[in-house]
C-alpha cells in the first residue's frame, strides 16, 4: 500500500457537498463519479477515486479494507501508464485560475483563533470490544479575532472573571459538542441548547502574559439524543502579540441517543470526551469545520 501511495497525491473532501453542488470543483466531481463504481446506482458517490489531473477514471472503489483498496490503486496506475500524455493534463494550466473558490475554507479566520477538536468515548462497562470502543474523531473549531479575546477578562488582574458571550459558548455547544465518535452527526438547533454556559478567571499575569482557567457546563437535548457536559481548562493569551500561546479545553459527561449517521443504534448513554487545543497552520487545519454551517457566517 505504501509503495502505491507514493505515486498519488492523496486528497480527501466531504462528499455530500461534492456530489451536490454546482461549483467547478464540485462539478468536476460529479463528472468522474458518474464513471465509477456508483454510477448507475444513486445516491451517495462516497468512495476512493484514481484520477489523472484531467478528470480521466482510472480506477475507484467504496472499500475500508486494505486489499481492495490496494488492489484498485495498482489498476489505477495501470491505467495512468496505458494513457497518453495528451490525454493525462488539462489542455491549460489552471494554477491562474480565479473567482471559483467557494469553499468555506475562504472564512478561515486569519488572526484568530482556531483550535483542533477530538472526541472520543470514555472507558465504561458496556463499551464494545470492536471498532466502537476504539473509535474517535477530531474537527476543527473557528473564531474571529474579535470573538478569541472574548475567551479572557477585560480586567487584566488576578481573580478578574468574565462569560464567555452566550452566541460564542451556544455555537460550541451546537457545532462542536456533538456526538460524531462513530460517524456523522447533525449539529444542534439553537433551542435544543438548554445550557451553556464558559467563565474564564485570571489566574495569572506574567509580562505581556494573561493566563485564564476555564470552568463551565453545557446541556443540549433534542429528543432523541443529547448531551451533558461539564468545561474545564486553561489558556494563555500575549497581549503583544494579540493571539494564545497555550489553549486547552476538555469537556467530559454523558451522551444519549443518535442520528443518522453516528452509529449509536439502542446504545445506552455512556460517558464522552472531548478535548480542544491550539491548531497548526499545516494544511489540515486550514479545512473548515464540519458544520460550519450551524456557524451562520456565510
């Protein structure tokens, strides 16, 4: 699998959007999948796809095992060697290409504060002893610079406290606090927040240096599923430089029910984690949060 790996360049998007809009990258999409291995069938095109970069198919499959999925990248070097050059590139170079980009990655908050997300389950007795008690996931989570100071007191002095404003804390809890351990997970409506509440204490001044302690609790509840949790942490924010050095928030409790997609069948409720710290500037932490849309910023 390595071997074969090394003659692709890996790229990995959420398909819904893809197989769904209009855009020229979404169109592109839907032109190769159309040739693949769900073109007759409907409904999700989700899978891995060999592509040369002029859209031609050279091989896909919908497969987590790692037979299949080695044996369809070998076809589709195959079938990349059998090309002809003509047919491997675009007749123009797109590397000028503008006024197409309509990701939400074009919201990233430059000068604030991202932070990169994991979630797990909690050890329990009824853990299953399969891929579901190994299961995490992770995401990323925005907030514009004005929104990042709001996570410290306006009073720089030891034992100052503040909330966390009520939108920036129920955007956490509705986007972010969300049962996706398993699968995928719709974000919370904004009436199902029952709770949600951050407060951040200074705890020390250190120069140019605010360090804060975070306490709080969010409860949301649709129904069907739910969730308790309980908010603790701390950060460091320089003045000088308007951003944290150090920013680390753990929400631990109990999650109920599920959707769709999460895979939680009859589970009982069990207990969950998820933890937040300072995200890189690589390229996986540029991508958008996974439902950036509960965020209301397009």
């Amino acid at each position: 699998m390595r071997r074969l790996a090394q003659y692709y360049v890996p790229a990995a998007d959420e398909v819904y959007r893809l197989q769904s809009g209009n855009d020229p990258e979404c169109q592109l999409f839907q032109y190769v999948a159309r040739q693949g291995h769900y073109a007759a069938k409907g409904g999700s095109q989700q899978g891995i796809y060999c592509i040369a970069p002029s859209g031609v198919l050279l091989a896909s499959i919908n497969s987590t095992e790692a037979g299949p999925v080695a044996r369809t990248l070998q076809k589709g070097l195959e079938e990349w060697n059998k090309l002809p050059k003509a047919r491997r590139l675009l007749p123009q170079d797109p590397s000028g290409w503008t006024g197409y980009l309509v990701r939400d990655e074009r919201f990233y908050p430059v000068g604030g504060l991202v932070l990169r997300q994991y979630v797990r389950d909690l050890p329990h007795a009824t853990l299953p002893n399969d891929w579901r008690g190994k299961a995490w996931n992770q995401d990323i989570a925005w907030f514009r610079r004005e929104e990042a100071v709001q996570f410290i007191p306006s009073k720089f002095e030891v034992g100052a406290t503040s909330l966390l404003p009520n939108p920036l804390i129920r955007r956490l809890a509705r986007a972010h606090l969300v049962d996706t351990v398993r699968g995928q997970s719709r974000a919370f409506s904004d009436s199902e927040i029952k709770m949600a509440y951050l407060k951040s204490t200074v705890t020390g001044v250190k120069g140019q240096t605010i360090e804060v302690r975070f306490d709080g609790e969010t409860r949301a509840d649709s129904g069907s599923h739910g969730m308790a949790l309980k908010l603790i942490g701390g950060a460091a924010y320089d003045l000088n430089a308007q951003k944290f050095t150090r920013f680390e928030l753990v929400a631990a409790g109990n999650r109920w029910g599920g959707t769709q997609y999460n895979y939680r069948g009859n589970d009982p409720p069990s207990p969950i984690g998820f933890a937040f710290t300072l995200a890189s500037t690589s390229q996986p932490d540029l991508l958008a949060p996974e439902l950036f849309g509960a965020y209301g910023w397009r």
